[in-house]
C-alpha cells in the first residue's frame, strides 16, 4: 500500500485529536478509503490469525470489550476499533493505526453497525461472524427489521465453508440465518430463574421465520428473547452449544454467570448490569470458543472485563455515584428499567432523549418503554436532551405530577440539577439515548469525573 496513503490519513486523526475535534476514530479512515478504496480488505487480510465481526442491535459493543480480554489473556495482539467507531471509517481507521505497531496483531475484532455488516462482511472476509440479536432500532434510518434479517441471511448463506457464525439461539430471526448450514455454533440463557412472566408488547419478531404462524413461547427472556417454537411447521430453538445455566443479577452492580460449554464450565462473576449482559457473556464465550481461544484463558479474560463507556459505567461527581445506563430503544430501556428496579433504594433518575442521527429521529419508541414500575419508585427524576418534553409528556401520561419531575433541555445544566437532588453518597441513574450519552460523558470528562472514550483502553 503506498506509503502516503498512509500518512496523509495518520496526520488526519492527529491533527483531530490536537484540535479538540474529537478521538480521530473516524477521520483517518475516511481519508484512506477515499484515497484506497480496497484498503480494508488489504489491511485485514494481512492478519494471520484472520478476523472476528460481532453485529447486533444491542450489545455488541460490550461483547468486543469482552471477547478483546478472552483473547488477550490467551497472548493474542489484536487491532480493534474499541472506540465504538463501527462504519467502514473506524474500522479502517484502527487498522491503519495498528500498521507497524510492534509487537504486530496477529487477528482482528471489530464490532460493526448492522446496516454496514454486509460490506464490512464482503471486504474482510472473516473467519468468526458472532450475531446476537436484531431488535426495533432507529427504524427512520435502517428500516424495518424483515429488510436487515432478509440481507442477513443472503450474507450468511454467501460465508466461505470455513467460516463460522456464531448465533443466537434464543432470536429467532438470528437463529434462522443457520438452518441448513454446518458448523453453525449457538448460544442461548437456559436458566428458567430469568423467565419473565409473558412476552412484552413491544416484542419484536414473534412470527416464524419460515411459515410466518405466531410463535410460541416456554420462557421468555428479553423483549423477543427465549424459548420458542412454531406449532404449524415444527421450527423450534435450536439446542444451545454455549449455554448460561445460571444466572445471578445483582441490579446496577453487576452478574453472576455459569456458562456450559463442549470444552468444560466457565463460571465468573462481572461489574456488567442487567440480563442482557448475561447474553453478552455468553457470546463471547461462543464467540471465543469459535476463534479457538482455550477455555481457561477465556475464564481469566472475561474476569477481567470493566464496563465500556456509558454501559453499566460508574463515576464519582462531586461525592454522588453516576451510573450511565445505555438506553437507545425499546427492549434496551426495559431491561435497563428493570436491572435499576433491583436497587432497593429509591432511585434518582436522569433520563436524556437526543433524536440526532446516530439516535434516530423517530423517538415514538418511548411510548414503548415500560417506564411505569421504576417511577412509581423514582425519588427524583430529571429530564434532558433535545426531545426533554417528549419525555416530559411520556412522564405525565405514566402518572407523574408536573411538580415531581425537573424538565431542563440543557444537559449540563440538568446533570447539575440532577445530582444536586442526591444526597451526598448517593447514587444517580443516568438513561441516556447514545448521543445524549456521549455528550454527558464530554462534560464528565471536562469535569475530570471521566476519561475520553477513545484513551480508554
């Protein structure tokens, strides 16, 4: 690859950083694909160990944070885009950073926006494809979820014969994508303690993925989640490889999981909230067995993990706990809402609604949200962001008094006003969608209560 390619695009990110324009994670990348547009593919392709893609609507940000640590306690050098920086930009921009790092990656891993799974699946070619879940998500900009599970499946269907997808069992539209084909490896929560009493009106695919007929449900998990089956074709969840056996929530502080696996137990315990990164877990475990990581450096890695930014995320500002709570749809809300009902305390909310394009503009879905339960308990509640009286009006057809709620559309101002309701040692529960995420992390960060994403790791 021409050397000034190379360095065109390198000066792009430094000069981004120096400038305060942002972490360079995109940037760069852009650069060299407008300059080389085969450059992905030439980078990727010069990894020995090849390359693993995680996609899902919810969590796949995580799951690379733990599928990274799997394979870094196994001695693997990895590239990553551990930025969050997910379209072919950032993808290209941290392999361009990794070229020449010494000691040298010998694999990629690289979680990938759902819209860009295909292209970044035809350029890279890799040889693990880990899908978790496909869930309603800024439809205004994606579409609908039949569009995304259709070019899914022709994706799939087109993978190398030594290509492994790892899928989600419990999904039936990500389990579909490997009927018929060999090699598949599933995983799936078989811990009949997470069931949730009935399926949630605002699931997503509970049709069959082959005739269409309604889905039944034995246990229900999150939003569409679970055991499930078609009594009119006879299509059913596949039997778990990778399985959670049990499962020990222990509200904002993190879980307990025990995984069952063909090569023996994984048992560990994580700072990850909520069930749905007992799913998280799993993947990775799945998703690391697949890349031919050892069981027992997958124990030690995933004993490892910490929260990534804004997902389960705890910070100290001016003596008060924050815990940031990533919640940019329907089913991320509810089980965010439900991990929060753990606490026994009263909680103090801080919810924030931005409907920027990395959001969606649509923001109907929280109408979707089960907030009733946690505001019933709520000792304070605190509104932001560019939609703050979307929210406001959600709140007061739930029940809440105008006078029980703080409406200020400015964050900063809000995450002021919003602390100083909890008492010194308290803890405040921060539900932002992701722009308001990233843009309450920018002021924790100026304050010194946070790092910059990108320096993180």
């Amino acid at each position: 690859m021409p050397a000034p390619s190379l360095t065109i695009a390198r000066a792009a990110g430094t000069l981004s950083r120096r400038l305060g324009r942002g972490g360079g994670t995109s940037l760069p990348g852009k650069l060299l694909l407008r300059m080389r547009p085969g450059a992905l593919a030439e980078l990727g392709g010069a990894l020995p160990r090849g390359v693993t893609v995680v996609s899902a609507t919810n969590g796949k940000t995580t799951t690379s944070r733990l599928l990274a640590d799997c394979a870094r306690a196994a001695g693997w050098e990895l590239v990553a885009n551990t930025s969050g920086a997910n379209l072919l930009s950032g993808l290209a921009t941290a392999l361009l950073e990794a070229r020449g790092r010494r000691p040298a990656p010998d694999a990629g891993l690289f979680e990938v926006d759902e819209a860009a799974l295909v292209e970044v699946t035809r350029q890279l070619h890799p040889r693990v494809l880990l899908l978790m879940n496909l869930f309603r998500d800024q439809l205004d900009r994606y579409g609908e979820l039949e569009h995304l599970a259709a070019i899914w499946t022709t994706m799939v269907a087109g993978l190398p014969p030594d290509a492994v997808p790892v899928l989600n069992a419990d999904d039936p539209a990500i389990a579909a994508l490997g009927t018929g084909r060999p090699g598949v490896v599933t995983f799936g929560i078989d811990d009949p303690g997470m069931a949730l009493p009935s399926l949630p009106h605002a699931a997503d695919s509970t049709r069959c993925r082959v005739c269409e007929a309604p889905l039944t449900y034995t246990l229900v998990t999150i939003g569409h989640l679970g055991h499930w089956s078609c009594d009119a074709c006879g299509a059913a969840r596949p039997v778990p490889d990778v399985r959670a056996t049990r499962v020990e929530l222990r509200g904002a502080h993190g879980i307990a999981v025990t995984i069952a696996t063909p090569e023996g137990e994984v048992a560990v315990e994580l700072p990850l909230p909520g069930l749905h990164n007992a799913y998280n877990v799993t993947a990775a475990t799945a998703g690391a067995l697949a890349m031919g990581i050892p069981v027992e450096a997958i124990r030690r890695g995933l004993a490892t993990t910490t929260a990534a930014f804004g997902r389960g995320e705890r910070v100290v500002l001016d003596g008060r706990e924050l815990v940031l709570l990533l919640a940019k749809n329907p089913t991320g809300a509810n089980e965010t809402v439900r991990t929060v009902l753990l606490d026994p305390e009263p909680p103090h909310l801080l919810i924030a609604l931005n409907d920027r394009t990395a959001d969606g503009h649509d923001v109907s879905w929280i109408w979707d949200v089960d907030y009733e339960p946690l505001l019933e308990r709520a000792a304070s509640l605190t509104l932001t962001g560019d939609r703050a009286y979307d929210l406001a009006l959600r709140m007061r057809y739930a029940g809440v008094p105008d006078d029980a709620m703080t409406v200020e559309p400015d964050p900063e101002r809000a995450l002021d006003r919003a602390v100083a309701a909890v008492p010194d040692g308290g803890t405040l529960y921060v539900l932002p969608t992701y722009t308001a995420m990233l843009g309450l992390r920018e002021t924790l960060v100026r304050r010194g209560a946070a790092e910059a994403f990108w320096r993180e790791r």
